[in-house]
C-alpha cells in the first residue's frame, strides 16, 4: 500500500469515529467503545476491499458485511452513510423514536446492513450461511464477519467455527475485534479466552493476527487470506483498544457512555488532531 | 382451496416423511433454491436411502451441520437471505426450545425465510420421552410476530402445502408428524394457510383441532357423540398462527359450545388462540373445554399410553364436548 492510500484509509477511519461520536452525542449515549476498536477494520473494508454499490445494495455481485456483534451498527451507519448508502442527516436520528437507525445493526431498516444483529453469536451464523449459499451458488464474493472478544463466549460462535471449517468456507473472512473488554469489565477477569490464535488454529482453520488499527496490517491480511483457498476459512485476530481514538476512554469502563457537549468538543478535538500528514 | 373430505377414512399407507421426501425432491428438481437443512437428524425425517439420493442428485441443496440447532437455525436464515429456500429440521422439541432466539432474531425479526421443520410433536416423541416431548412448541413460535404456525393433519394436505412452503416468503414453523396418519382428505385436496376447514357440520357444538395426532380421536369422539344425539362441527386448524377467527366467530354463533383439541399444552398452544378471538371478538358467552396436556412435563410410553396418559383420547373429548354442551346457556 502506498502511503497516500494509507493516509486515506486512516483518514476515512477517523472520518467513520467522528461520525460515531456525533451520533451518540447527539442522542446523548451510546456504546461507544466496541464502536471505536472496530473503525479501522470497518474503513478498510468500505475503503478498499469490499465490493458494493450503494444505489444498489442487494446487487449478486456484491461483498457482504456482517456485524455479529450487532451493538457497533454506528460504526457501519457511519461507513454507510460516508459512502453514500443513505442520506448523512439519518444519523442525526439514532434510536429516535420510530427512527430508521436503530443501534443494533438492522438489515429490515438500514441499506446496506446485511444481517440483523444484537442477539450476541448469531449473526457469524449467518454469516456462514452466507458464505455457503455463495459458494453453491458459484457466487465469488467474500462474505465477511466481525465478532467481538466477549461475543466469543457464547457456544454458538464455536459451533458456527466447526461448521465453516467442515463446509470448507475459505470465501469467509472472520475479524475477532480482540479489545479484551466487555460489559463487566475486562474480558479475561469475566471469562478468559485465552489464545484465540490457538483456538482457530487447532479448529483448522487459517489465522494471522494484527494490530486492529493499523490500517496497512488490515489490509494485507485480508489479502492474505484471499489469497489463501485452501479450503480453510480465515480469522484474523485483532489486537484492538476498546474506545480507541479518544482519550477519556477507559477499555474496561467504556462500554457505555453518556456524553456532555465538553466531552463531545473533546473527542472531536482529539479525532481531528489525530488526522495524518503526509 | 379445494378440499374434499374422503367418506371412509382409513390410515394412510405412506408415512407424513415419505410425502414430505416425496415433495421435498420435486421441488428441489424445480428450484435449485430448494434447500435442505439437518441437525443430525436427517435419518429420521427424510431416511439414509432418500439422504443418498437428494446428494447424488442435488449435491447443492442438501447440508447436514452436525447437533448445532442454535447455529443450524443460523445459517439456514443466513442462507434465505443470499437467495435459498431452506427447509430446516429438527426434533420439534430441539428446534423450538434450543433454538428459540435464533428463529426469533436471526429469523422472524431480521425477516428471513426459513420453513423450521419440527418433528415428533407432543406425545407423539413416544419411546425418546419427556426430554424430547415438546408441549410448548406451539406456544414459543405463536408468540412470535411474522411467524406462521402450521400443523398438517394428513398426507394429502401435507402434500398441498409443501409447495405451497417453497412458494411463499416468510418464517413458517412446520409441526410435522412422521408416521402414518389417518388420510382425511381426496387426493388433490388445495388448502389455504390460515383459512380452518369444515370436517363435518353439527348444530350442538364445534370441535377445533390441529394436527394428526389429534384427528382420528376427534374423529371418532364426533361419531360417539352423534349415536348420543350431540351433533358437532369439526374444525380442522391446521395453520394455528395465523387463526382462523372467521371460522370460530362463526362455530360459536352457530352451536354456541366449544372443544379444543390439541397434542400440546393447552397453556399458549390452539386452545388459548381460539379463546384469544372468543374472548377479545366474540359478542357473546361461549362455554369452552380444552382437551391437551394439562401443563404437565412428557414422560415415555407408546402413543395410546401416552394419549390415556394425558387425557387426549376420544373418550375424553366426549366427557369435554358434554361438560361444554351443558354449560351453554
């Protein structure tokens, strides 16, 4: 990648976490950190690897994007609405009453939101459906999937990882935002996960693991894997900071947050100092 | 709809599974979007010699996950929404109890397309007992929005709705009988979801039923009432969500006294729906007897064990169809 493609993509990640805080300080709270440890992840996607269009989101030629861990929908509104899948004011109605942008991502209300999420551990399931019925289908996309650390608890996932070895679903990019957070607090006093690269690997499958906001790191591990059709599915593992970006957030306190105008001015303060130069 | 009902009912000579095979590979042959999904359990609905032969002939339409009903459940919404018709199985008590949030988030709520198959309803799990006797099944997929609720009363019905299953868009729940069920209908019988259909005409009461378990002892309690003078209406309401409130509003206009009848817990299962619509849309009092299980837990037997057992049997809708007569006033 050269370095004007990576200031973009770093730019456009910062761009997604502004519009993150905006809309949850409009609203006045939202989940905030497991929305900031996955933008990197989510504007290389949007930025660079994904296929769509967004005057056309249900298009067969299309990749697909699923947010199992449905809480972080701001961050894929924010990439959507950057990108032209629906008018930037819509962000101005997070879970609003009636709104058509519920925070849990919504496939029945959001263009471009491809599952239905919040149920934590469901929606990598269907993620796997997805990437089954491309591969019968001869449908060359790549179907990707996000899921978090403490989602990662829940049995399903691990159903979900023998499955998609067993079927074979090397068109599957799997992204574990390891943010080492959850609700209650860090994630390995709650229930360690131990080492999730091990994990995968002794499933079968094909791993790397990265740093989470390195945009240059994303980006060649996914080409990495799709390169890789081994029959192996991927997950790459990445080391991320729950509220990253900002710096009033603590990972373990961060889950949740209600926001002031001064902390909002902050944030955005930070966000816009942290833009690279080149 | 078209149905006719067949003067002499005997037992079917096909199982509801060999329909259900029957169909399931014609349709497949006509949509390659037809797809079958099994949690382990595709022996006991389709059996090894039909599993052979859907791979051989629709490689792309057949996935076993292994015993993951949660993840099952999952992937066939995900697969429904890139562009699959599936048809997913499980054990009635499996697929409802063990994959409850699923078919409620990943399924009705995100609106997916999936036709759940449950197997083994009620009583009918017999020999595998109370772990795999569900009696709430009904109960959880009723209350979920978006979802239709059907029970097949026969093969000839089965048949008809199976195609109807593919055609249609949406979250079905199928509570599918395996065995060999009384065959009540003229082959090419045509059915509408949510429409009831009239079995029989009676003035003194109307029977509401579901399912084929139930039918032959609903059957029989209308010919014993009969030979006492009681003439009964039976209702057949196989699409228990959404209910026919038409065909009940009328039932209890017309013979004024109701029986439920039904191979589940009468708590949330038919006999609640049909007093949801007598109670909230009725314009009068009409006495209702529920017969099903009386919130009690499975236990193993054979199936006319279990039907004594819990209360379901012909002489038992009698004594109910009485008690109801007597109490109108």
């Amino acid at each position: 990648m050269n370095s004007e493609e990576k200031i973009r993509l770093q730019n456009f990640a910062i761009d997604i976490r502004e519009k993150i805080i905006y809309q949850m300080s409009s609203l006045g709270s939202g989940h905030l950190g497991g929305n900031l440890s996955i933008a990197d992840i989510v504007a290389v996607l949007y930025g660079s690897e994904m296929k769509y269009d967004p005057a056309d989101p249900k298009s067969e030629e299309r990749d697909i994007l699923v947010c199992s861990k449905g809480h972080a929908g701001p961050c894929l509104y924010s990439a959507l609405a950057l990108k032209g899948f629906f008018p930037m004011e819509r962000l101005d109605t997070l879970n609003r009453g009636g709104t058509d942008l519920p925070s849990h991502c919504d496939r029945l209300h959001v263009p471009g939101i491809e599952m239905t999420t919040g149920s934590l551990g469901q929606g990598f399931s269907a993620a796997c459906g997805m990437a089954l019925a491309s591969k019968l289908d001869g449908n060359p996309r790549t179907v990707y999937c996000i899921i978090g650390d403490g989602e990662s608890q829940e049995g399903q996932i691990w159903e979900a990882v023998l499955f998609a070895k067993h079927q074979e679903l090397d068109n599957l990019i799997l992204f574990v935002d390891y943010n080492k957070a959850q609700l209650d607090g860090l994630t390995k006093d709650i229930c360690d996960m131990g080492d999730y690269v091990d994990k995968f690997h002794a499933f079968g499958w094909h791993t790397a693991e990265i740093d989470g906001h390195d945009v240059v790191a994303i980006k060649t591990a996914i080409d990495a894997a799709k390169a890789d059709k081994t029959g192996r599915p991927h997950v790459i593992v990445c080391n991320t900071i729950k509220g990253y970006g900002v710096s009033f957030t603590k990972p373990d306190s961060c889950h949740h947050v209600t926001f002031t105008p001064e902390l909002t001015e902050q944030c955005m303060r930070e966000l816009e100092a942290s833009r690279p130069t080149a | 709809m078209s149905y006719k009902i067949l003067e002499n009912k005997t037992t079917a000579d096909v199982t509801m599974t060999s329909v259900y095979v029957k169909c399931l590979k014609a349709l497949m042959a006509e949509n390659p979007a037809i797809t079958q999904i099994e949690s382990d359990l595709g022996n006991s609905l389709l059996g090894g010699a039909a599993i052979k032969e859907i791979k051989a002939e629709f490689p792309k339409q057949f996935v076993d996950c292994g015993i993951q009903e949660a993840n099952m459940i999952g992937v066939a919404c995900g697969m429904s929404l890139t562009g699959r018709i599936p048809f997913a199985h499980s054990f009635a008590a499996f697929v409802s109890r063990r994959a409850t949030d699923q078919a409620f988030i990943s399924g009705a709520y995100a609106g997916s397309n999936v036709r759940i198959v449950g197997t083994d309803p009620g009583v009918s799990a017999q020999l595998n007992g109370g772990t795999h006797m569900p009696f709430e099944d009904v109960a959880i997929f009723r209350a979920f929005p978006n979802m239709t609720v059907i029970e097949p009363s026969d093969p000839v019905m089965l048949e008809d709705l199976m195609g109807k299953l593919a055609a249609n868009y949406g979250m079905y729940y199928l509570r599918l009988f395996r065995k060999n069920a009384l065959k009540i209908y003229e082959e090419g019988s045509t059915f509408e979801i949510g429409k009831a259909n009239l079995l029989r005409e009676g003035k003194d009461l109307t029977i509401i039923t579901a399912g084929a378990v139930m039918m032959p002892e609903v059957l029989k309690a209308a010919d014993d009432l009969a030979a006492e003078g009681i003439e009964t209406r039976i209702l057949d309401m196989f699409t228990i969500k959404p209910i026919d409130a038409d065909a009940i509003l009328a039932a209890a206009a017309v013979t004024g006294a109701i029986v439920t009848a039904e191979n589940h817990n009468v708590i949330n299962g038919l006999g609640s729906a049909v007093t949801d619509v007598l109670m909230t849309k009725g314009d009068r009092f009409v006495p209702v007897e529920m017969i099903g299980v009386q919130d009690k837990f499975g236990q193993v037997g054979p199936l006319a064990y279990l039907k004594e057992a819990y209360h379901l049997t012909a002489a038992d809708i009698v004594e109910a169809a009485k008690k109801a007569v007597a109490r109108k006033h």
